[in-house]
C-alpha cells in the first residue's frame, strides 16, 4: 500500500536524483503508479509547477 502523497514524493525523488522509474525505491510504492501519477500531472501541464517547486525545495 502506497502511504498518502506517496506519489508525490516518489516524483519528487525521481526528478530530483534522475534516476529511471524502475530505480524507484519500494518506499514510494510501485514505480509504474508513480510513472503514471506523473504523466497524468505533466498533461495537465502540472509537473512544470512540480518541478519549479522541487528546484526550490532542493
């Protein structure tokens, strides 16, 4: 079971170490839920402000 933001943080991870999705650690749940989670945001043209956030985080 993926904890609540899971996704979220699993995105976070992956765009902050660029690593591929199937690198995911199994902490962020499933990789290809995260993938997918991900191309959902990036279609609603979401992931530009994700990733704008986690540049800031970081």
């Amino acid at each position: 079971m993926v904890r609540r933001g899971g996704n979220h943080t699993g995105i976070r991870w992956r765009v902050r170490t660029g690593t591929p999705w199937r690198d995911l650690p199994p902490e962020y749940g499933p990789w290809p839920a995260v993938a997918t989670r991900f191309d959902k945001l990036a279609v609603r043209f979401e992931a530009t402000v994700l990733v704008a956030a986690i540049n800031e985080w970081v």
